[in-house]
C-alpha cells in the first residue's frame, strides 16, 4: 500500500526532482478520473510526503497543457515499455528515472528486471514512500548515481548484463542537459546495448522553441534553475549518427492523444503544437 507519509518526514532532493513532482502532481490527477490513461496510486503520497503544492512556473497556455502532455507522455512511453519487453528485452532502464513507479504499476511479461538510475537522495525518498510496495515486474534494482554522470559501474554491479537486449528510456532526462553530457549519456547507453535493444526519449524542438507559445515557459523554467538545454531540429538524423534508428511518433494519430489534447488546439499554433518530439527507436545493427 502506499505510504502514509507527511511532509515533515523526508524531504524531497531539489534539482530535477521538481521535474518529477509536476509529473507526479499530473499522475495524482489522472488517477482521479473515471478511467485514467495512467493509474498511479503513489503519485499523491509523492506529493503529500514532500509537502508540494506547486507547479510548473509561470501562468500561461503552455503551463495549462503541461499536465495533460505529462499524461499523454507516459501513457505513450508505457505501451513502447510493455511492447519492447514482451519482443524480448526484458532488461529495462530508466535513466533519471525520478518519482516513476512503472515497476509497480505495469502489466510486465515474466522476467523482466527494471532498472531506476537516479540520485540516490531522491531515491531514498522514493523508497520512504513506497514502503515496500510489490513490484509488478520480475525484479526491481534502484541504482543510486548520478544519471547525467558515469553510471555504468553501478548498473553493472546492480545485475545488468550488457549481453542482453536492453529497452531504455530517458523519459525527460536528455532536453535538461547540456549537449556535451547527451552526448556521453547517450554513448554509455550504445556501450552497453546488446542487439535488439531499444530507447525511448522525449525530445525538444529546436524550431519551435522561440514560438510565442512556449518562449514565456522557458524564460520562466530558466528562472527556476532549470532549462531545455539540448535541442534538435532533425532527431531522427541525430539518433541514426549516435547508431540508433529512430522514430518520431505523431500524437495525434493516438486516440488518447487527440482526446486529451485536443481542447488544446485552438489555442496552439502549427509550430508550437509539435514543441517536442516523442522519439523511440532500436539499435542499428
């Protein structure tokens, strides 16, 4: 069950963890609902525990449709998991896996080992309020480091085997990085990818970022200490030259997609209605 936690027993890390509090705060809210597109019962106790009654920053439309793309977002990266998983790679790792709870909450084929390389404050404060909860999936190893650093020597020890095929996901992780430091994350994940491994990343548009749409959120973000650092305006030419083959998915030949975004549209100008790319693809042999 999850924890009943209060605000005053563990704090939650700051940095990128806010990044997984407004997903949380999106995922308490679709919980909520008749029939949510993602059920995590242990998003509200994330937010309970570290005392979070924010959201992102600013008050404009980008800042309205937020929570609903955080939602059409996992919704999306839930079904690539489960796919890849069922097509073999029952090896899964989420880079900056912050407040995720897909171990628990997925239906996972037999066997699969799910991976969570985040900061190991954050991942002591997640841990607090999962209060051993039971996994869903055949194993489940939280990998303390830092996910933009070398965290290859700890994934290792944790039990992962570079000779099997591996799904990976860097759900929001990459855009907050530098390019230099994408760069090596991306080439650790290459390194150890076994062939018919796969990924999955959200990815910002760089053509779209200066749009009146979204610039106000990202001066906004930036004053917070956060900001879309990495951008690209070809991503699947930018995979393929990082020896992934990639695809772009267009949400709104997702039926949940247009159903929850589509009150949205009038608002969005062609551009900023593809602000960024949800990206998954598989190593090129």
């Amino acid at each position: 069950m999850p924890h009943p936690a209060g605000p005053q027993s563990l704090p939650a890390p700051d940095g990128l963890s806010q990044v997984a509090l407004w997903t949380a705060a999106a995922h308490a809210a679709e919980y909520g609902r008749e029939a949510p597109y993602v059920r995590d019962p242990w998003a509200g106790d994330f937010l309970h525990a570290a005392g979070y009654r924010g959201g992102p920053p600013g008050d404009g439309p980008m800042q309205r449709l937020l929570p609903e793309w955080a939602v059409v977002r996992s919704r999306f990266f839930d079904e690539h998991l489960v796919a890849a998983a069922r097509a073999g790679c029952r090896q899964v790792v989420l880079l900056g896996a912050g407040l995720d709870t897909r171990a628990f909450r997925l239906d996972w084929p037999t066997g699969v080992h799910v991976f969570e390389v985040a900061d190991p404050a954050l991942l002591a404060f997640k841990e607090y309020v999962l209060d051993g909860a039971p996994v869903s999936c055949g194993r489940r190893s939280a990998v303390g480091a830092d996910p933009a650093g070398d965290w290859r020597a700890e994934l290792l020890a944790a039990g992962f085997d570079p000779a099997r095929p591996t799904a990976w996901l860097a759900e929001t992780l990459l855009y907050h990085l530098p390019p230099e430091t994408v760069e090596s994350v991306v080439a650790a994940m290459t390194e150890l990818s076994a062939p018919g491994s796969t990924f999955g990343a959200e990815c910002v548009n760089a053509d779209t970022v200066s749009s009146s749409f979204v610039a106000p959120f990202l001066d906004a973000l930036a004053a917070t200490g956060l900001a879309w650092h990495w951008r690209l305006a070809e991503p699947e030419r930018w995979w393929v030259g990082h020896h992934w083959d990639a695809r772009v998915a267009d949400p709104f030949t997702l039926p949940y997609a247009v159903q929850r975004l589509g009150p949205f549209l009038p608002m969005l100008p062609e551009a900023a209605a593809r602000t960024v790319f949800l990206i998954t693809g598989t190593l090129r042999e």
